[in-house]
C-alpha cells in the first residue's frame, strides 16, 4: 500500500520538485529487490 501512495504522488508531482527523484529512486530500488538485496563492501566492512 505505501509503494502505491508513493507511485502516486511521484506521477503527479511536477517536473522540477525535488521530491521527485527521491521518490522515484526509493521505487526503482524497490523493483529491482530493494536495496538490500546484494551485500556490498560495506556491509561487509569494507571501503565501499
């Protein structure tokens, strides 16, 4: 339910909000397995 409020205000929001990108990229990482979904050198206490 949230990832569809969030689809929704992104497709109405206006070109240049700078809400926008946010929420856009918060639904890409969500499509592609979300942001947690491969470590990275990071997580595995690296530099990244």
């Amino acid at each position: 339910m949230f990832y569809q409020v969030a689809q929704a205000i992104s497709e109405v929001l206006p070109a240049g909000d700078r809400e926008k990108p946010w929420l856009q990229g918060m639904l890409h990482g969500r499509s592609r397995g979300g942001a947690r979904s491969a470590p990275t050198q990071l997580d595995q206490g690296g530099e990244g």
